[in-house]
C-alpha cells in the first residue's frame, strides 16, 4: 500500500493510462479525485475504485474549458488535501507543419500544457504547505523525437517537459517532486481503434522490446515515482517505451 493516505486528482481516468492509473492508485491505498469528458467511461472507473474500498470523486468536463476546471478543483478539494497530481489527459490532432490548421495546433498546447499548468497551480500551494506533493505529467516519446506528421503533439509533448523541469526546479526544497513519463505506444482504445496497423508495425520495428505496451505497464511507473520509494527523483523525463526513441 504505497500510497496509503494520499489523495490523487487524474485527468482523463475514464480509459487507457488514466484508468489505469486510477485502479493501480486505488489498489496502493490512495483515495482518489477523476476527471474525464466522458461521462460513461468515468462512472466504469468510479464504480471499480470504489468496489475496491476507496473515497472517489467524479467531475465529468471538458478539461479545456478552464472556469469550469477551476470550479471543479475548488469543489475537489472538499474530499482533503490532493497531494498527488497525474496529468494524463490528451488528445492528438495529427498534420504536417505545411497543413495543421492554427486552432488545432493551440487546441492540443491547450490540453497537453495549459491545462496541466493550471491544475499545477491550483494544486501546488496546498502541497507545498504540506512539505509534500507528487506530480506526474504524462509526455510521450514524440516529445523528444518528434514526429512526422505529429507537429501539434510532438510540441505539445515537448512543452510538457519544459514545464516538468521548471515547476521541478521551483519547489523541490518544499519536499515536491515533479516528474514527466513518457510513453511509447500503448494499447489504449485510442490507439486500437484510430491508429493504423501500418504505423502501429513501423513503431513495433523500431521498439527493442518488440511490442506494444499495456496501460498498466505505465501507470505502474507513475505510481513508482507517485510514491515514497522515489522520494529523489525529480525533474527527469522518464521514457516507458520498450526503448523506442533512445
Ligand atoms: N496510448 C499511447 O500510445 C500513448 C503514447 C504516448 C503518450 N500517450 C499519452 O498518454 C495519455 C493517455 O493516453 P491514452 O492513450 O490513455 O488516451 P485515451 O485517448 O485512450 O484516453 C484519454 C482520456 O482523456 C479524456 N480526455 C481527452 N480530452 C479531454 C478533455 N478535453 N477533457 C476531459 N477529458 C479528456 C478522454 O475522454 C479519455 O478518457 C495522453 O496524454 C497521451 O497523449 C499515449
């Protein structure tokens, strides 16, 4: 029960890593706040974490609609103090530099930056009076390597990690890491229903370990670096891979 005692916010816990996170959470003992726009997914991941014995609360919103976020978080933050934050939620709009059309490209920074910038500072200052807080911002291996055609994402997936190591740099010495996963391709619904086989076999040919990975394959990972057992790292971004893209 590694994380016995904490309260745990994840966005985008209705399916894929998020839902993967919430049950892993849960079985470690955290109670547990989830956010997704999915209203039917959400309920499926509420209902499992609370069969298994933990306090849930469920807001069912569009992430990117910030007023209704804050709302959310301040009526969150009834259930205690939420010292462990997990920022999962996404979305990709692929196109080329040459095509992706301006909104689209602001719409994916906003979900994959803004969103977490702000969720960090509503949710930082009650950590740091605590002298302890966990955040874990989900990347992607796009967001070093790029990818063609992945312009929006792969910026997006960059800047996460620009605003890991600055906020990991900023409050480190109020006992609060912040950490950034990055995963490669994972079979998450998402992936199985929208992503072509083509692409899927030229990642898998690319991918040492040869295979796609589960979703709990990475939430695994962030419950490690949500818990006590990673009490010095911070700052880094951490590939979960099978090592595509080193
Ligand atoms: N699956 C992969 O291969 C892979 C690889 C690298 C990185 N990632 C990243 O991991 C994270 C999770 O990916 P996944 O594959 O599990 O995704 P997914 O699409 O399967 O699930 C994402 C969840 O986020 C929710 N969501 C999306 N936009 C939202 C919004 N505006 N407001 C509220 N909820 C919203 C969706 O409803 C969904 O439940 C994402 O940040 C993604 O970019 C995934």
């Amino acid at each position: 029960m590694l994380l016995n005692g904490h309260i745990a916010l994840i966005t985008g816990a209705g399916q894929g890593i998020g839902r993967a996170c919430a049950v892993i959470f849960a079985a470690q003992g955290a109670d547990l706040v989830l956010f997704d726009k999915n209203p039917e997914t959400l309920n499926n991941t509420s209902d499992e974490v609370a069969r298994m014995g933990r306090k849930v609360m469920k807001y069912t919103l569009d992430l990117t609609n910030l007023e209704k976020l804050r709302e959310a978080v301040e009526n969150a933050c009834k259930i205690g103090l939420i010292d462990i934050l997990i920022n999962n939620a996404g979305f990709d709009r692929p196109g080329t530099t040459a095509k992706i059309d301006k909104k689209e490209f602001e719409a994916v920074l906003g979900i994959h930056v803004t969103v977490p910038l702000t969720l960090i500072q509503m949710l930082l200052p009650g950590m740091r009076k605590a002298g302890w807080g966990r955040i874990i911002n989900v990347s992607s291996i796009y967001g070093i390597i790029g990818g063609k055609g992945e312009v929006a994402y792969s910026t997006a997936k960059a800047g996460i990690i620009g605003l890991t190591k600055s906020v990991a740099r900023e409050c480190g010495q109020d006992g609060v890491t912040v950490n950034a996963v990055l995963p490669g391709l994972t079979r998450t619904p998402t992936i199985e229903t929208f992503m072509d086989e083509r692409y899927k076999k030229d990642i898998i040919a690319d991918t040492p370990l040869g295979r796609i990975a589960e979703p709990e394959e990475v939430a695994r990972v962030i419950a490690f670096l949500a818990s006590d057992e990673a009490s010095f790292i911070t700052g880094i971004a951490l590939p979960v891979s099978g090592g595509w893209g080193i």
